[in-house]
C-alpha cells in the first residue's frame, strides 16, 4: 500500500527511549549470537563478542570512553566487564552484566546513573561518570530500560525500581527528597509505588508504560497524552490501562507516544506523533491499530516516529521523515508517512534500536546497519544524515 503524506512541522523536543522488548513469539528467531543495541539522543551502543562498542557524541560521557565530541566509527568501552543488556537515554547508557548487576555512565545531571549520589566526574560543569559505574543498591535486574533523564529496570523478583529525574513522576513514586538540575529526582533506585509485579517496560521520553503478570497494561509519568489516556498531567503513582481484545505483549514507548503488539502480532499506537493509522488519526488516548496488515514481531519507538519487523525481520517505519528515520525518500521537514512504509535496501533484522532520529538493526547475518539522522556521528559511519540503511564498520 503506498504511504500517505501530510506536512508535518519538526519538533525541537528531546528523546525518548530505547527500545525494548519482551517474549516475542512472533518474531524472526533470533540466533544464540545475537547481541543488544540501544540508543539515546545522539548516541548508540551494542554489545557484541563480550565487548560493549559505543559511537556518536560523548560529551557528557555516554560512549564510556571517556568525555570526547563525538566518535563517528565505533570505539570499545574500555572496560573488563561483559553486559549482556543495554539501554540508552538522553546522554547517557546503563548496562547488566550476566549476574543482573547495573552499571551506568554519562549525564549525572538528574540522578539517572544511580549511583546513591553525583557522580564525581564533571562534563562541563555538570556531574557525570565517563566509565561505566555500579549502580546503587546492589539490586539484580532482568531489565532496564532509560528515558530522558531517568532509568527504570525490572529486578529478579519482578519489582520495578526507577531513579533519575522524577518531575512529572516518571519514577513511579513521590518518595524522593531530592532536587537536581530539572527539578526533583532521586539519585538510588527506588521502588515504584504499587508494589506490583511486573514482566516487561518500556521508557518514553518522561512516561513509562508496564505489563503485569496478568499482561495488565500499566502507564506513569507525563500524560501528555501519552500515558494513562486520563488527560494531559503528571501521574506519580502507576495506573491501568484498560485495554479491549488481545493482551500486549510488547511494549515500546516514544517522546509523547506508545507503541505495542498484541498477542496476535497485530500493533498498535496511543499518545500523539507517530499513531500509523492512517492520515486523519493522529491523537488518541487509546490504542488505536496500526494500519497496512502487518504482522509484527516487534514495535520500536523514537522521538516521533515508529519502526517495527514483520515476522520475516523485515523492518517498516512511519512518521515524520525530516532526517531519514523512515528509512526511504522523500525527506524533509514536511514530509510525514502516516502509515507503514518499507525501509529501503531489502534487508532482515533480528531486532532494532531507536533513538530521537536514528535506528540501528542487527541483520539476521549479524551485520549491524543504522539511518536516519547521522550529523553526531549515530550512524557510526560519518557525519551524515542516511534515508536509507548503511553499514556500521564494526571492529574485528
């Protein structure tokens, strides 16, 4: 079905979050050897053959390798721990090890490394950790995942605990005593105020979205609308999501959106930006189908716009097209896809990473290719912006 197109104003807003993902039965196998990719803003990281690779800027340490304007190819995190998760945000990246334990590096400006205080480093002259850095508390997690300036991770025991900047209650309580450079926050993890237990999340750009065990959909943070769908506010405290026919079992959250498939393989949008169902929804409080038919294996958010895989790993986005996150032409300011468009070049991923413009996949051949916009060097291949995918040159 050829995309529409509708002119679409950019926006000046920040990130969002990473990708992640849960149980995806749906989706294209992935192998033992495939690794994990995250983005943040302007950043990228993966981790491959027990070494965590990060390019792009580092100015307030988010590649790990130190404080550096930006690194275009990618550059080992000098460091002998091996993670085997990864999650990216604003400007700065948390990593698991194979224990659960957290590690985080970068911006410290809000607490959103979890260190129990500032980190001790300074970018300028804001707090910042530039090597990865254990995160406080000694919890054991199966999952984290980074918004803005904030971090959330689901423990071993299935309880979720969040730290960082927690302004519009994006950590999921009002127990913080703190106050940093945005407002208050919490430099330790602390756990979010239910109590319950829950199996999957995702971070947008100050909401977070969570599954319980019974796959009931749970929403925090800022409702702008892109959270609880109960108007435009903040919410310190999780609440549900009534959600009518199949259950979620992929969640992915963007700037002011929310993305997720089904437990049919069917996705679906809510929130504002990036909604794919068509040219005349493009705001809702509920979640409202993707349109096109495709049978998703997982959903990818970025800033404003949305990639997600086919069960053949084939990847499609939609959304505004200003950098080349879609993945195809026309670029430009105005130019918007309002329903799911192929990204160019033919390829098959095993899994993607979103960032505020860019997406990065590993191809089931273990290939790592990124597009959209590359002018910090997020590509990991120049300074360009790409509508179309290129290939990351990784290290041997």
């Amino acid at each position: 079905m050829p995309p529409h197109f509708r002119p679409h104003p950019s926006s000046a807003l920040f990130i969002l979050l990473i990708a992640c993902s849960s149980g995806d039965n749906l989706g294209p196998t992935q192998p033992a050897s495939a690794r994990v990719i995250a983005l943040g803003e302007r950043h990228a990281c993966l981790t491959r053959q027990a070494r965590t690779l990060c390019w792009g800027a580092g100015t307030e340490g988010q590649l790990g390798i130190g404080s550096t304007p930006a690194d275009t190819t990618p550059a080992v995190v000098p460091d002998s721990i091996e993670f085997v998760a990864l999650a990216a945000g604003q400007a700065h990246t948390c990593a698991l090890d194979s224990s659960g334990a957290a590690f985080c590096w970068g911006s410290d400006r809000d607490g959103q490394l979890g260190l129990g205080a500032s980190a001790a480093e300074l970018c300028g002259a804001l707090p910042c950790a530039t090597r990865p850095q254990p995160v406080a508390g000694n919890l054991r997690f199966r999952e984290l995942v980074a918004g803005h300036r904030f971090t959330c991770g689901i423990t071993v025991d299935e309880v979720v605990y969040c730290w960082g900047l927690n302004d519009v209650g994006q950590l999921g309580t009002e127990a913080d005593g703190e106050t940093c450079v945005e407002g208050r926050c919490s430099h330790r993890p602390l756990a979010e105020a239910s109590g319950r237990k829950f199996t999957s999340i995702t971070a947008g750009l100050s909401h977070v979205c969570a599954l319980d065990r019974a796959s009931t959909l749970f929403c925090w943070g800022w409702d702008g609308p892109a959270g609880t769908g109960e108007g435009h506010h903040a919410t310190f405290t999780p609440n549900a999501y009534p959600v009518d026919g199949p259950t979620f079992r992929q969640l992915s959250a963007g700037g002011y959106h929310t993305c997720g498939v089904k437990s049919d393989g069917n996705g679906y949008c809510w929130g504002i930006d990036a909604i794919g169902a068509g040219p005349t929804l493009l705001e809702s409080n509920e979640p409202v189908p993707v349109v096109g038919g495709i049978r998703f294996g997982g959903i990818y958010s970025g800033r404003n716009s949305v990639c997600g895989l086919d069960t053949d790993g084939v990847a499609y986005c939609w959304g505004p097209n200003p950098n080349g996150e879609i993945g195809r032409e026309p670029v430009g300011s105005l130019q918007r896809f309002d329903e799911p468009a192929a990204v160019s070049g033919g390829l098959r991923f095993q899994t993607l990473g979103a960032g505020y413009a860019t997406y990065c996949g590993i191809t089931q051949a273990e290939a790592v290719f990124c597009w959209g916009r590359g002018e910090n060097g997020e590509l990991g291949a120049g300074h360009s912006n790409s509508s179309s995918p290129v290939a990351v040159p990784l290290p041997s």
